[in-house]
C-alpha cells in the first residue's frame, strides 16, 4: 500500500471512545453496567483479549464535515499509535467478542450465563 494514508475517507474510530473497566464480579457491578447502557449512545462489550471496555459515541471535536481530522499532524500520540491491524476497517472480523448497546441485550446475555457472577 506504500504510503498512502489507510485513514482517508474513514473516521470509524474518531468518532468513540472506549475504556476498559473491570469485569464485573458481583451484584453492584453488574448493576453499574446496567446503569452505562441505560445512557444514551453507550455501549458496553468484551474484546478480543478478554477486556471489558464502556464505549462513549461521541466524535472528535476535531473531525470536519467530511470526516476528515483536521489536526491530522498535531493529532494526540493515541491517534498517531492507532494500528490498522486492529481498526474496524482494515482489520480482519468484529473488534469485539460480544457488545451490548443497551440493558436489555446485557440482560438477555447475563440469563443465558448461569455462573456469571
């Protein structure tokens, strides 16, 4: 691909931002889980590495109307250490194991794991 920029044309992951949180081990942190995905415009899932992350959808400030960033050289270390290997556009299958973008689909997942905490 030499040295063409992957990013051009594609702000996928501009436009989140996911933390990892604890995996939940009891009750109470089950309900704080709940209570994320009972906000709008977050979701909760697992990754491929096992880690549990809340997802914020709120893009860059940064981003123009065509998606494009526009501090693209002063950009954060983050943005600029970002691998392709692992983004949604280039790299190979979902970013995630499993994702909830509500309770409800949290709460379906929690009845069908019998030993979850």
């Amino acid at each position: 691909m030499g040295n063409k920029n992957l990013c051009e044309g594609c702000s996928l992951c501009c436009k989140y931002i996911a933390i990892e949180i604890d995996k939940p081990e009891n009750k109470e942190d089950i309900d704080q889980i709940r209570w994320f995905l009972l906000h709008k415009n977050v979701w909760v899932f697992i990754d491929h590495d096992n880690s549990w992350n809340v997802q914020f959808n709120t893009p860059c400030t940064k981003l123009s109307s065509k998606g494009l960033c526009t501090i693209y050289r002063k950009r954060p270390r983050i943005c600029k250490d970002y691998s392709t290997e692992s983004c949604e556009k280039w790299g190979e299958g979902k970013s995630f194991k499993v994702l909830w973008k509500n309770a409800e689909e949290f709460e379906k997942w929690l009845k069908n794991k019998r030993n979850f905490p």
